[in-house]
C-alpha cells in the first residue's frame, strides 16, 4: 500500500518557501543590510533595530523592500553613495546618499565572456577586458595593485593590469593536480584577496595561492562547491554547498563547520563598516539571512 503525505503550510505564501538570497551589501555607515533576491527584490535591514536588547521579530523584517529586477539580484555593491544591484545583463544605482562620487570605477563580469569597466561619474563604460572563453562568475579588485582578478566558466582565473586593460596572468586551477576535482568541473565560482594571497575555488577545491610565486599553497578538503569566500584575521570563511559556515585555517585545516538556517549558501559578508554593528551575515536557499555577532553561533536571523 502507498501512502501520500502533502505537506501544507498555510500561513507561508509560496515565493518564500522557493525564495534564495543570492548577494548581499553593507551600506557605507555600516548601520544597514540590503539584500538580494531570485525574485528581483533587495530588502533594507536596519541592524541597528535589530541587534538592539529590545529587538522584537518586527525588527528583523526589512525597513523597505523594493523590485529592482525582472529577474534574480545576481550581485550588490555599496559604494560611498550609491548600492549598485546586478541583474540579467543590467546594472541599476539607488542613492544611499545624495552626494555623487568622484572618480569611481565599477568592475562588472558576464555572460559576454567579457569584464566591463564603468566610469560612476558619467555611467559611461570606458574599458573592456577580453581573454575569458566562457562567461565570467566573479571580479575583485588589489586596488594597490592596480589589479582586476576575475573567474570564470572556462576554469581560469585572469589577473589583469587594470591601468592597460592586459591579461598579465591566467591561471587554468583545474590542469593543478591537487586542486582539480573533475566530478564537479572546472569552473571558477569565486575569487577573493589579500595583500598577496589569493582564495579560489568552484569546480576544483578551494585553494590559497601565493600571486607573487602563482602557486597554491594551501588546499581546503571541503565537500561540494563553494560559492564564496573571506579573509577574516587568520581565517579563512566560507560558503557553500552545505547548510554551515566553514572556518579553515591559512595551512589548510578545516577548524569548524557553524551550522546556519538554509540548506545550501550562496553568500557570505562581513560588516567592517561599523565597529558597533560588526556582524557576519549568510544567505542561501531560503528567505532567512543569518546573523552571527559571535562567529562561533548564529545569533538570529533576518527574514524577507
């Protein structure tokens, strides 16, 4: 005999329990959150609300909430006036401030295989970076370096002179022994630095790599595909396939797995605009995002 069960949630509308939080931004004073969704939708948080002793679960639903896009909120930006959201093939600015900055240049990669670079001031695109032979997943930035770094589908991470517009590096992760895992493939899901390290990983493993040397130095046993990645003191944060925020050691060593509300992750951002609301936030598969005032445990969770 065959038994049919149907779960039933009557007082959760449908888009929240299909809703995934895909980026995440701090506005500049440090005292807010703006979150994106695979719905088009960025929701404002107010930290200061919620990380107050008399907080009530009022103050842990967005101040706003907004349609900025047809589709998903692929990617967040805050600079010193505007929150800069990414969708499918258009960028959209909304004023923090009122006040323009002044010679600001906005890195954006795509499904053109390209890395497009905007001029804030006139909105113009003044750069295009081309070696990329499939469409690119993440940028960053070695402002001192004068660097742009970018990964893609093609399973290469590009460094590219940022001052000539020219590939000075490529380097192909997957043809790297200890760092290929075929069974997941080759490409690149994100790629963050600092000083003179550089963390990637997607389809091969999370690795360190040394930029001066072009060397991985260190490689993270972790199961699945991590989706995005933090220097943090002498750790090093992770997220990704998994319901749980891994804390890795430079040599390597996986020190902790935190376990977070949704079952996979996408995004992970540390607020180091505010001494006062300094808190790590995650997001995934859900319409919780994770807050966490001690890296250690969640301490609660804002919701759309």
């Amino acid at each position: 005999m065959h038994h049919v069960v149907t779960l039933s949630y009557p007082d959760v509308p449908a888009q929240l329990l299909h809703m995934s939080v895909f980026s995440q931004s701090f506005s500049p004073c440090g005292r807010f959150l703006a979150a994106g969704n695979n719905y088009g939708e960025i929701a404002v948080f107010s930290l200061s609300a919620a990380l107050s002793p008399d907080s009530t679960a009022l103050n842990q639903k967005p101040v706003l909430t907004f349609t900025a896009h047809e589709g998903p909120v692929f990617s967040l930006l805050s600079t010193d006036c505007h929150l800069l959201s990414a969708g499918n093939g258009e960028i959209s600015a909304w004023s923090w401030i009122v006040f323009l900055c002044q010679d600001n240049s906005l890195v954006v990669g795509g499904g053109d295989n390209n890395i497009h670079v905007m001029d804030l001031e006139n909105g113009v695109f003044k750069t295009v970076l081309q070696g990329h032979s499939d469409y690119v997943h993440c940028v960053t930035v070695r402002e001192r370096e004068a660097e742009i770094l970018s990964g893609g589908e093609d399973g290469a991470v590009r460094v590219w002179d940022s001052r000539t517009g020219q590939c000075v590096h490529c380097i192909e992760v997957y043809k790297y022994e200890v760092c290929a895992r075929p069974q997941y493939g080759k490409w690149i899901s994100c790629v963050t630095t600092d000083s003179d390290w550089m963390l990637c990983g997607g389809g091969p493993s999370l690795s360190l790599w040394h930029l001066r040397s072009l060397s991985p130095t260190s490689i993270f046993n972790l199961s699945g595909c991590q989706r995005q990645a933090a220097f943090h003191q002498d750790l090093i944060l992770t997220v990704g396939e998994g319901a749980f925020v891994s804390h890795c050691l430079l040599g390597g060593e996986v020190k902790a797995q935190i376990p977070c509300t949704p079952q996979s992750l996408n995004t992970l951002q540390l607020n180091n605009n505010s001494t006062e609301h300094r808190v790590l936030t995650v997001g995934g598969s859900s319409d919780h995002i994770d807050v966490f005032t001690n890296l250690s445990y969640r301490a609660f969770s804002l919701r759309f």
